[in-house]
C-alpha cells in the first residue's frame, strides 16, 4: 500500500491533462506532477487522501521515448514551454488523446471528433510577451520568463522559441539600456525598486509592434534616451507606439495606476478574417494571431449561416461577434471587462458592422436582462468554464444550438455533461492547437438540443 513520504521507483503509463504523469503501485492510481509517459522516475508520495495520491519527481531514471533534445539551452528552468523537447506530431495526439479521455469520462459520447488543427506556426506564434525584471546570481539587472515554480527568479530568453528575432532585439536593447541606467528592479518582497515588466506585443498580421515598459512610481528614470535607441532598432516589425505604465499596485498582476504614451500610438491593429481589431496595452487578444484565424474559422463553419440572433458570451472585445456578424440578423455580446466592450464597440464601427450590440456585465446577471431569444449562442469562457448558475439559466432559455470554445478540456467536459443531462447533445467537436510546446489546446464543441437533431 502507498504511504505518504514513500520514495518510489515507477515508470510513467500514460500523461493526463495538464502534463501530469499517471502511474499504477500495487493497483493503485499515482499522479506523478511534471512527468511524462515512458519516463522511470524515482518520485516521492506528497499526498494522500482516500484513493487521490501525488507525487513529485526527484530524479529521471529514463527518458521517455517521446523525448529528444530541445532546441532551447533553458528548457527545463523557464517556464514559458513544457512540450519542446516532444517532437509536435507527438504532442498534437497527446493534446488530442488527453481531450477524449476527458470527454469520455464525462460520460460525453456519439459525436463526430473533427482531429485537432495544427498551429499555423509551430515557432515564433505568439503575439505578447510579458517579461519581467530580475538579477542574475552575480546580481547583475535581468529580463526574462519566470523560472518554473520560482516566485522571484527570472530565466534569460536567448533562443527563444515562442517568439520572433523582433520581440529578443528589443529586449535586449532595453536590458541594454537600463542596466547602464543603474535603475534597480522591484523586489516583490521588499516592494522596493522601480522595474516591473516589459510588456511586448507584435500583431502576427500587420507586424505592427507596441512597447510597454512597467514601472513602479520610486525613483527617476529617464526615457528618451530609450526610445531613442528602440527607433533605431533594425526590425522586422515596425514600432508603432511606445508607452510607459505605472504600477504601484503590491500583486503580480499588471495594475495600470498612470498610462503614459512616450512616442506614437497607444494601439497595434490585426486584421484577422478580413476584418480590422484595435490592440490595446491591456486588451485581451488571443496570443497567436494566425492560430486565431483558424480557430474562429471553425467557429463561423460550426455556427452556419442564415441565423437570426446569435448570443456571444464572454466575448472579449468582440471579435467572434464581429466574424459571425455577416453570417447573422443580430449578434449580443457580453464580456465582464468594461475596455474590452469600448474596445468591441470601437472595432465594430471600424468594420462597419452595425448589427452588433456589446453590453458590459457578467453573464450570470446580463442572461436576466435579455428580452430577445437566441438562435445560437456562442461560449467562449475563461479556464474556469461557465458558472453553474449561468449554465442553468442558458439551459433555461432553451437556445436550438450552442458553440462551446474552450481552452480548458477539464471545465469543458464538466460543463458538457450537465448540458447532456438537460436536452442536449454534442453533435461534433473540433481541437485547435494555439499554443504549441505547452500543455494547452483549444476546443470548439458544437451542442445541440436533442430535437433539433
Ligand atoms: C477566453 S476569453 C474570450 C475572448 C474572446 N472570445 C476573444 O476571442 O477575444 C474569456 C472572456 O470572458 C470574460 N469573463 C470572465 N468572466 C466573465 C463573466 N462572469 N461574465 C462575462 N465575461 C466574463 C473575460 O474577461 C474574458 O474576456
């Protein structure tokens, strides 16, 4: 029997979502945290409650035979990949076994399964980097990827396979930079110090790049001289704006105190399906421009035409609201984040699409407040998937066909078993790989209620 604390030697049977081990000691079920299938692993049991048993990796004993060598000198310390060191055929069926064990345990059955749809780009596809100050062990000013499971300690990025030359030549120039500026960097213990993040966005489509150096309010910095040497950079890309954002907030995650534009525009443009999308600082956009493009082409396919009104929820800033516009009488869509609905509106009318209505709110209270019935709603969640409430309510309001895009197979399946329970039926699902060499995959699942099959 398995006991906390035991020190084991197992070899990995299978990997389940996201990127954890599974192994059998003596009939019982171990994940093993990190691991991969095909590994021996010497590992220790961390915890241990009824028939729920983890474990941490102490040492690899024998690689995997998925395993060769990863193009990159951090993998392993960075935290930015998982996968690199798995040729990408291999990780296109790990993603798309992983998301029909999920489905089948769920009870989740007869559908079509369309396979998964490559990454247009198996490197450089992301569109933002955010980087963030540190010190080297010889206390040197870094900038980099957060290390894995280290809370202060940033990885360089020389080599980088997740982004192009543009976002590491600027990079490197502003490192350049600052180090001779003798500006020191934040200490999240301390919150002392004065260099938070260097925020990198590059639209895949127009190669229009936006420069967002995050700051504390301590201490003088002068900038000029920074931007100065970024305009003289050699790029791929061309620079259209470079701003200054003070965060003086105590978390990790970015709070935007004093924006400040130091040179050009506050916003890049993709032009994703023929249709224009303003860029923000702060907006959200999915982070590989192209894979983008394929995605929310499934989405349009799986949604048809001739449809009447169409729910878009936790729409973002409206960008499958606007792709599926033509395709539709009226498209609602709802999103919590007040700058992405302005930014949604703003787009729209860039595009001329004038059947389009955006409302701030969550979707659990804004379901409510919606006299009109939908033809089609289309769900586009966070990780956490649909708040049970707000699942109950659309059930509720009975809508002929839903498009669920998720990327979180573990929510999805949750949330499709309850609409299975309550009328409906998954009648296809379609994988999309956005994020290539990590754990993560996304799925467009088109549901329907029984009789309208
Ligand atoms: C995966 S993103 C969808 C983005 C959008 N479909 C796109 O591709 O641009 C999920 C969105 O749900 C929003 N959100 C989270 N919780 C919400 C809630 N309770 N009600 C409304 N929107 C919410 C988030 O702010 C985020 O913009």
């Amino acid at each position: 029997m398995v006991k906390k604390g035991s020190i084991l030697t197992v070899t990995i049977a299978d990997t389940v979502f996201p990127n954890k081990g599974v192994a059998y000691v003596d009939g019982e079920r171990v994940i093993v945290h990190d691991a991969l299938e095909g590994q021996t692993v010497r590992i220790k049991i961390t915890k241990k409650r009824g028939s729920k048993i983890e474990a941490k990796i102490l040492e690899v004993l024998e690689r995997s035979p998925l395993e060769q060598e990863a193009p990159c000198a951090q993998f392993g310390t960075c935290g930015g990949c998982t996968y690199l060191h798995i040729p990408y055929e291999s990780q296109l069926e790990l993603k798309t076994r992983q998301v029909l064990e999920l489905l089948a345990d769920a009870g989740i059955q007869g559908f079509e399964f369309l396979g998964i749809q490559p990454s247009p780009n198996v490197t450089a596809y992301r569109n933002k980097m955010e980087y963030t100050f540190g010190d080297t062990e010889d206390g040197i000013l870094s900038l980099g990827l957060h290390r894995k499971r280290m809370r202060y300690e940033v990885s360089p990025v020389a080599g980088c396979q997740l982004v192009d030359e543009d976002f590491l030549s600027i990079l490197d120039a502003a490192l350049d930079y600052l180090r001779s500026s003798n500006v020191p960097f934040y200490h999240k213990k301390s919150h002392q110090g004065v260099l938070r993040h260097l925020v990198i966005r590059k639209a895949g489509t127009t190669g229009e790049i936006l420069v967002n150096l995050v700051t504390t309010s301590q201490g003088g910095l002068e900038l000029a001289g920074l931007v100065q040497k970024l305009l003289s950079l050699d790029l791929m890309g061309t620079i259209k704006g470079i701003l200054h954002t003070i965060n003086d907030g105590k978390a990790d995650a970015i709070q935007v105190d004093a924006l400040h534009v130091l040179w050009g525009r506050d916003y890049i443009t993709e032009k994703i399906l023929g249709l224009t999308f303003r860029v923000t600082a702060f907006s959200f956009f999915q982070t590989n421009s192209h894979g983008a493009e394929k995605l929310f082409t499934v989405v349009r396919d799986f949604a048809g035409q001739d449809l009447g009104v169409v729910f878009d929820l936790y729409c973002g800033t409206g960008t499958i609201a606007q792709i599926i516009s033509p395709q539709a009488k009226k498209v609602i869509g709802i999103e919590i984040v007040p700058e992405a609905i302005e930014a949604a509106r703003k787009n729209a009318q860039l595009n001329g699409l004038d059947n389009c209505r955006f409302i701030v709110g969550d979707v659990l209270a804004e379901l409510d407040n919606l006299q009109e019935k939908p033809d089609l709603v289309i769900l586009d969640p966070p990780r956490s998937g649909i708040h049970p409430k707000a699942l109950d309510k659309l059930i509720a309001v009975r809508p002929p066909r839903l498009v669920y895009v998720s990327c979180q197979p573990v929510s999805l399946a949750r949330d499709l078993a309850v609409f299975s329970a309550n009328g409906y039926r998954v009648v296809k699902v379609r994988c999309v790989d956005m994020f290539p060499h990590t754990p993560h995959v996304e799925c467009v699942t088109l549901i329907s209620r029984v009789e309208n099959i």
